[in-house]
C-alpha cells in the first residue's frame, strides 16, 4: 500500500511540474494573458498574437528579464494597440514618427517603461512591445 501512494504522489508531483511549465513550451509563451495586450484588454480585430521563435528570447521572458508580445495585423493601424495602452493607464514619454518603415513609442505607467514599434509589413504592420518586467 506505501509503494501505491508513493507512486501516486510521484504521478502528481510529475503532472504538476509539466503544467507549470507548459506556457513556455507553446507558442505563444511570451504573452503573461493570452488573447490580450499586455494583460489589459483584447487584441484589437485583426490581430495575430506571435511569439520569437528565439530559444535566447525565450530563457530571458522565462528567466523574468524581459518581458515581450508581439501582433500582427493585416493593415497599418498602430492607434488600435496604442489605443489599448493609453486606456491602460500609459502615456507617451518619447515618440518617433512613422519614417515608412516603422513609428516608434516609449510609454510609461508609473515606474513601468514599455518600448511600442510598429513596422511596415506590405499594407499591414508587425507590432512589437517589449519592457522590463516591474517587480
């Protein structure tokens, strides 16, 4: 009888161990809440929610070094994630205009500082957000 509840327990700790680090075996490990922009609301229409396929982007979000989330979008319209963000309590610190290639933010919420690209891709655009996890 001690040798099945030991193998019980063992079974369990096993299960519990690979969920805890199934977020980082997906493809979408880099988000915190999948399906939403930073945490704070849905992604707006259109959007494709993407992860770096980068095993050295992966250890350092795992490692809470860095924290990232990527969209794309089959039109420009960087004011819909923007929009997402301001509502979330963010404003813009510094901004470089859309150049043709890509508009460029730094937001800020409190002590948190969010870097905002939004790139060019054909008619669409690739949206990369990325900061310093806050602790």
């Amino acid at each position: 009888m001690v040798w099945v509840v030991a193998a019980l327990a063992l079974l369990v700790g096993a299960g519990v161990w690979w969920q805890s680090g199934a977020r980082w075996r997906g493809d979408l490990y880099c988000f915190e809440q999948p399906g939403r922009v930073w945490g704070l609301a849905a992604v707006p229409a259109g959007g494709t929610p993407t992860c770096p396929e980068s095993r050295t982007v992966r250890a350092e979000i795992r490692s809470g070094n860095t924290r990232l989330e990527q969209f794309a979008f089959p039109q420009w319209q960087p004011d819909a994630v923007l929009d997402v963000l301001r509502a979330g309590g963010f404003a813009v610190f510094t901004e470089r205009p859309d150049d043709g290639i890509q508009r460029e933010l730094v937001l800020l919420r409190g002590q948190e500082r969010l870097t905002f690209i939004a790139e060019h891709r054909g008619e669409g655009m690739f949206v990369h957000l990325s900061g310093v996890p806050t602790r």
